[in-house]
C-alpha cells in the first residue's frame, strides 16, 4: 500500500491530487495501527497532519478524524505517542468549518 502512495505522491504524477494522498495516506495509518506499528501510524500520517490550512477540506479532516477515532480504540491509546497524535489530530480542524457548497 505504501508503494501504492508513493507512486501516486509526486506532485508531477499524472492525475495526482493531495486529497487522494491525505485520504491513502489515513488509510495506511489505520492499518499500520491496528497492525500495533504506532511509529508507522505517525509516519503515513504525518505528511497529512503537515498540509498547510487550506489544503485542510472536509473530505482530508474527515479521514484524519478516522484516525483519531481508532487510535481512542487502540491498545496503544494510552501511550504518550499516541496521546500526542489524538492531541494533533484533533487540533487539526480548521477553526471555521469548510463550505460544504460553493457561494452563488
């Protein structure tokens, strides 16, 4: 699955979009996670968690929240790691929600 991100994380890459990779790379970390790989789990989703703020639309917050999620449901969820990551994540958010349609 990681090969399948990388091929797909250059920006150069035909049909590339950061929303994808935001959504793959929070999918990766739930399985890292339930893989009991905390240190993976980080690193797919740390390039996530470094989008600037208005890359930050409903459907990359959404998949971090599912991460946040099942990190509160993980063995590892008592960890400092994991507190620190379920504290990141839920920072994470914009402040004011993103427009869920476009203005006329």
């Amino acid at each position: 699955m990681l090969r399948s991100i990388d091929c797909g994380a250059r920006p150069d890459a035909p049909f590339w979009a950061f929303g994808d990779e935001a959504g793959a790379r929070c999918n990766l970390a739930v399985v890292r996670l339930h893989e009991e790989e905390l240190d993976g789990t980080v690193d797919a989703l740390r390039p996530v968690l470094d989008l600037p703020p208005a890359q930050r639309n409903r459907g990359i917050v959404v998949s971090a929240q599912r991460v946040h999620r099942a990190l509160g449901h993980s063995r590892a969820r008592t960890s400092h790691l994991a507190r620190e990551l379920r504290e990141e994540i839920a920072q994470y958010a914009p402040a004011t929600p993103p427009a869920t349609t476009l203005p006329r």
